[in-house]
C-alpha cells in the first residue's frame, strides 16, 4: 500500500478556525466556488495539508460548508464568485433587441475594422466668442423662447461637414470590392437613450447653417430620449461624432460605426496657459479631438489632413458662416 501523505491531517479532517489560510489545488477551489462552499469547512487530504478535488466532492456529499449557512464556513466572509454560481446575489437584466444591435455592431467593428487612432488639440477662443455673439442675435417669440441657441457641438458638426467635403478620402466604406466615396455628408451623432446608444443623422450637414444643424439636434436627441426616432433618421450616416465632454472627459478614442470609416471623439473644453505672441502667457480654451480610423480606407496622412482642415474651421469659425 502507499504511504500515508506526510502532511494529511490525522482522520482526515483538518481542524481550522473559520477564515483561515487554506491550501488547496487550483481545481478544488474551482469547484468550491462554483458549488458555494468555504473550503475551510473541507478536509485536507492532500500533500502538504492541501485541500483537493476529492475533498470538496466528500463536503459536498456531506451537505455541508455552505457559505454563509452555519458550520465551519460560517464566520468566512464571502468570496467574489462570477455570475451564475449558487448562493450569489445578482440581478439579470434581459438583453433589448437595440442593446443586441449595439452589441453586434460593436463587437464587429473592434474585431474587423483596423483601427488607429489621431488625437490634436484646438483652440476654442474664437469659437466661444462667436457663438455668444451669434447666440445675442437669435430672435424670440410671444413667449421668449429664442429661434436657436448654438452650441459647440453644433459648430463642430458643421467644420466636421465642411472637412469632409474637403476630404472625401474620410467620407467613405470599405465594401467587398470597392471602396464607395459619398457624395453627399450625413453626421450621426451619438446620443445616449434609455435603450442604449443611438445616432440620429444630420443629413446634408454640409449644406445646412449652424441654426438648422443646432435645432435639428435638439430635436432628434429629444425624439431619441423618448424611442420615438424613426429608422431613416438613425440608419445610414457617413461620418459619426461622439462627445463626452459635457462629463468632464478630456479625451477618449470611440469605436467607428460601420460602414463608416471614421468616428470624431470630442473631449471637454478647458482653460490652459499658453504662451502669447509677445513672449508672455495667457490663459485659453483649448479642447482635444481623437479621429478613430478605418486604415483600410482612411490612411494615416489623410486622417491628419482632415483634423487640420477640421482645426482650421473650429480655429477660425468665421469661414464656416461665409
């Protein structure tokens, strides 16, 4: 007969005091944790005083060290368990049909589309003084609600419209066989909704003014907040926009939304010290924008000519108004 492992406890139980270090092979404490169980309550009759397999299988046949139940295990404090083992307290939420799109679409683009990310800061003094002056101009009616109240945001939509005329390298997808270049621009913009992420389409942004483009967001984002978008004004886009800087991000890197081949990611504005031209400094706001790329259409070089050409309209606001 083989002799007796030099450590194994005599009678094979092994006394400790609840909450103590336990020993035991990788595969007992798989199955004590899937099973609920505190592997102090369990005898040790492996090497070394370890706890193995054969151990948990003899606690679980014998009904105890159940977690929480009294016993051995019942001053151990709980250890964190994965979803599904018995005796842990969670609560499911059922999958929607948007949340399994979402999650479709995203698990796509991250495992098919070759992203790389381009990330440059703009200077948002000249944006912020022309956007209250032309916020001064808005008319109001009987009950004081003015026609538009531009936004960032509104100003980035349209310098991201305008660029992508500019580029239209950007303003494409990589199907099968061809890339396909779009001739017109239409902007989704990512708007979070009881259901999920949405992005309602600014379609024509490129021809439409900054009042038109700031009260047609409002408009889509309310009707996306109450799942009342229609499929046309969600479906299809060329380009996507994505800000979190209403929350304080300063900088983040989205995932493209298929088929398009670019997504803006838009960081929140902040004051910074820089230096003046008279050798100085100042203080001004600046924001950091990352372009996300598909480099099977999009190359390195364009996407950096685009963010130029992007910073060139949010720098000098004025000549997307002329």
């Amino acid at each position: 007969a083989a002799p007796a492992s030099p450590a194994a406890p005599a009678g094979g139980a092994a006394a400790r005091p609840a909450g103590a270090r336990v020993f035991a092979s990788p595969l007992a404490r798989s199955m004590a944790r899937e099973a609920g169980l505190d592997l102090t309550a369990a005898s040790a009759t492996g090497g070394f005083g370890r706890v193995i397999a054969a151990d948990v299988v003899q606690l679980m046949e014998s009904g105890g060290g159940k977690v929480g139940a009294g016993g051995a295990g019942a001053a151990a404090p709980a250890a964190a368990a994965p979803a599904g083992v018995a005796g842990v307290d969670y609560t499911e939420i059922p999958h929607t049909n948007v949340r399994k799109v979402i999650a479709r679409r995203l698990l796509e683009s991250k495992t098919t589309v070759p992203h790389y990310y381009l990330s440059m800061d703009v200077c948002l003094d000249n944006l912020t003084t022309l956007r209250a002056a032309l916020n001064k101009t808005a008319i109001k009616d009987k009950a004081g609600n003015v026609s538009y109240k531009l936004s960032v945001n509104d100003f980035i939509i349209k310098a991201c419209a305008l660029a992508l005329r500019a580029h239209p390298e950007v303003n494409s997808s990589w199907m099968d066989n061809v890339v396909r270049r779009y001739n017109y621009v239409d902007v989704s913009v990512a708007v979070a909704s009881p259901t999920g992420l949405i992005t309602p389409i600014i379609t024509d942004a490129d021809m439409k003014g900054l009042s038109a483009i700031s009260n047609e967001v409002k408009a889509l984002a309310g009707k996306a907040k109450e799942g009342k978008l229609l499929p046309h004004e969600y479906q299809g886009g060329t380009f996507s926009v994505s800000n979190l800087g209403m929350f304080g991000i300063t900088s983040f890197s989205a995932i493209i939304n298929p088929p398009q081949s670019c997504i803006l990611a838009i960081g929140a504005a902040e004051q910074r010290v820089v230096p003046a031209k008279d050798g100085t400094f100042k203080a001004a706001e600046y924001m950091t924008v990352t372009l996300s790329c598909d480099h099977r259409t999009v190359d390195g070089a364009v996407g950096a000519t685009f963010l130029q050409t992007l910073k060139g309209f949010l720098q000098e606001p004025a000549s997307m108004v002329l």
